[in-house]
C-alpha cells in the first residue's frame, strides 16, 4: 500500500509542539491580523462572535473526525488518503488537487504581501526583491529536516501567537479602565446586539469564518512525519483547537468592544489601533514585524502542506512522477520546487489577470477548505460503518460537521462578493474527480495519461 510506504520513506523527527504550531502556522494569518472588517460589518458585534463560536465548534468536530481517521492512517497526505480509503479515488484526487491549488495560490499572495510590507521599511527597493528573498527563506527551511523545519515554524508561530496574547491583554485592560487609552469601549447594549442583516448576515458569512480557520487540517499532513503519532496527533488535535479556540473567539470580543462598526477600517489592523490608543511607539512597526511573521510562518505552512499533498498525489496516482522524489533528509525537494513553481504562477496571474484568473483560482482555493472539511467528515462516517459501530452517538459528529459545511456553501450563494467561491469551486471539483474516474476506468492508471 502507498500508505504505509509513506510512512516508512519520510522522516518521523516531529514533535507535539512542532505539529500545534504547524496547525497555528497556518491558521493564524494576515486575515485575522489585519482586518476581519468583512465579517463584522455582515455580522454585526454579536453576529461576529456567534459566527465565530459556530466556526470553532464546527473545527472541533472536523478535527475529532479527523483525529480517529488519523490514528489509523498517520501518512503523508492525511485526508487525500482518508478519502480514498473510506469514499472514493476520485473523491480523494478532488481533494488532493483543490487543497494543493489552495496553497500554492495562497503561498503566491503572502510571497507578494510580504514584499510590500518590507518594502515600507526600504522604499528605495523594489517589491519583487524582498518577495524574491521571502521564496529563498522559505525554500530554504523547507530544504532542511524535518525536525528543523517544525523548530523553525515553532518559533514563528509563537511570535503570532504571543502578539495575539498580548492583544487580548491590553484590550482587557483598556476595558476595566486599568491603562488610560484614546479608545472608549462599547457599552450601548443596542449596539452590541445590532446584527445588520439579521440571521442571513451570519449565515452567509461562515464561509469567511471557515477560511480562517482553515490550516489546522495540516495536522493531519504531518501526521507521517511525527514521532509516535497514534498519541501524539489526538492530544495536538485536542490542545489546538481549544487554543485557537480561545485565541479567535478572544480576539473578536475585544475588537467588538473596543471598536466600533462604524469605525472599523478595512485596511488599518485592529492591533495597530490599540496600540496606538494607548501611546506605545513605533506600534506601525511592530506590527509590520509581526505580519511579516506570520506571513512567513503561514507561507512556510502553505509550501510544506502543498509539497506534501503533490508528493502523495505522486505516490498514489503517479501524478507527476519526479514529485516522490525524496532527499537524503527525507524531503520531498521536487514537490516543493513544483509547488513553488504552482504559487508563482498564482502570483503572476495576480498581477495579470486580477479580477479573471486571479480571482476564479482564489474562489477554487477557498471552497477547497470546505470539501476537505466535507471529505473529513464522510470519510470518518464511514470508517464507523466499515467497523460496524452500533452506538447511533458516535455518528452525530461527522453528520453534524457534513451538514454545518454543506450549509456554509450554501449561504455564500446568497453573497454576491463570495458566490463565485461556490459558482467556480463546485464545477472545477466535479470536472477533475470526472476526469480522474473515465481515465482510472480507461486506461487503470493516471500516468497512462499524464506522462
């Protein structure tokens, strides 16, 4: 089986710690930094905080599903194998492919961000310069070990979350009046409990709230590099979701009541305003230093989970033969430089082509989050019927966690600013499994085609 030839191929040199802060690596991004303007003016303050609160508990339920699939099956690739075992080839070749194109488009717009934020320090220089020393950076770490790799992207993510920490803090201080502050907090209760467009507001936003926290399903991609992943990957699974939990759900509380709607900027960060209320120096740059972070630390996640699905794309399907190459450390260096080469095509169509390419490929992206979600969910619903679980309970939460998903691409049709996520994501994962399942039929084997 491919699977278990994962498994012995790639290095196992990734701790607990290493894989949490992989999951935060990911999840914890410039959205939630900059600005989640979008989702409060829908929302509202209140509506924000329950879109918010659905979102984490429905990552807890993916993340519990996902936990149970990854115990039995802890390879290199995670939900793509899921799906394939437990649903379908073609179902799981869907997956694999959205979630690759996911990244490496993301990868492509945080390579260029970071760029631009750089270049705020040095505006003699060029953006493409510092993008270009991003790509070495982060090509780079990916080059190393395994262990080095999830060293690095520990202390990364750490600067995010200790600045999010610190975030909640301060406004928790504002709030009670302990430290003197521009800002006054928002008490009008009619305020807080306005929601915009009533329950449709927080309906159509969940999409939004589902990208942000997408990434902690690389939990389940590293699984077949961390030692003793049978215990270690349900108690990472367990410790980060209850942290982001918190983390998230905190962030928005103090945002709702230090800034009003009316006010929130879409381009300025929550995290600049506060900081500058309270008169600490130089809060622009800190804050740049800490996007740039995460932006590292995100791109850094992005090139690591998109190596990984292309080289178990390659392991199962043949897809690209050269990308299963690994080196002597147990990297897959050809995966990485496709799938790098996949995010500079991305960036180059950012620029080109925004509002055609550009645009149809993040709305591919985005959807890709919510069927590997999906994928999860009815993997684990029949991984329970394939053991022939009798308790009726142990199905609530993949059903629970199908439904929630399905929901949420159903409420963003109503939207016109995020429809075409549904319009273009639905057809292109329905062209490519049709593809994968007439050439499987044909010919038996993908390279048949591809090579």
């Amino acid at each position: 089986m491919g699977g278990r030839k994962m498994s012995n191929e790639f290095k196992r040199g990734l701790e607990k710690r290493h894989v949490m802060m992989l999951s935060f690596g990911g999840v914890i991004g410039t959205g939630l930094f900059l600005s989640t303007g979008y989702t409060l003016q829908q929302a509202g303050p209140i509506g924000t905080v329950i879109s918010y609160i659905i979102g984490a508990l429905l990552v807890y339920i993916v993340m519990k599903c996902m936990g149970a699939l990854a115990v039995e099956h802890p390879d290199v690739g995670g939900f793509h194998t899921y799906a394939n075992i437990y649903i379908h080839p073609s179902i799981g070749h869907v997956v694999a492919w959205s979630y690759w194109l996911c990244w490496t488009i993301a990868l492509g717009s945080e390579v260029t961000a970071g760029g631009i934020l750089f270049q705020k320090w040095f505006p003699q220089f060029p953006v493409w310069l510092f993008s270009l020393i991003f790509i070495v950076v982060i090509v780079g770490i990916n080059f190393t070990t395994s262990r080095t790799y999830g060293e690095t992207e520990f202390w990364l993510s750490l600067v995010k979350v200790l600045a999010i920490v610190v975030f909640i803090i301060v406004g928790l201080l504002i709030i009670f009046n302990l430290i003197p502050s521009k800002l006054e907090p928002v008490i009008d209760g009619e305020k807080l409990l306005k929601i915009p467009h009533g329950l449709f507001g927080i309906f159509t936003t969940m999409l939004a709230v589902n990208y942000a926290f997408s990434g902690t399903e690389l939990i389940a991609i590293a699984a077949g590099e961390t030692k003793n992943p049978q215990k270690v990957i349900p108690k990472t699974i367990s410790a980060t979701v209850w942290r982001l939990a918190v983390l998230f759900i905190g962030t928005i509380i103090i945002m709702v009541l230090l800034l009003p709607i009316d006010k929130v900027s879409l381009l300025e960060s929550p995290f600049v305003s506060i900081l500058d209320s309270i008169g600490i120096p130089f809060a622009g740059d800190i804050m740049n230093f800490v996007i740039l972070t995460a932006l590292l630390s995100a791109a850094n996640s992005g090139l690591y989970a998109s190596s990984r699905m292309l080289w178990s794309l390659s392991e199962r399907d043949n897809i690209i033969p050269i990308a299963r190459k690994l080196n002597k450390k147990g990297m897959p260096i050809n995966a990485t430089i496709i799938s790098l080469a996949g995010a500079l095509l991305s960036l180059l169509s950012s620029v080109i082509a925004p509002s055609t390419v550009y645009l149809a490929l993040v709305s591919i992206a985005g959807f890709a989050v919510v069927v590997v979600w999906m994928s999860i969910c009815a993997a684990r619903y029949n991984q329970l019927r394939k053991k022939q679980e009798t308790h009726k309970k142990a199905y609530i939460l993949p059903i629970a966690g199908f439904l929630l998903c399905l929901i949420s691409t159903i409420g963003v049709l109503f939207d016109p600013n995020q429809r075409l996520a549904t319009l273009i994501g639905l057809p292109f994962c329905i062209l490519v499994g049709l593809l994968h399942y007439f050439i499987k039929k044909k010919g038996g084997e993908i390279h048949a085609v591809t090579r």
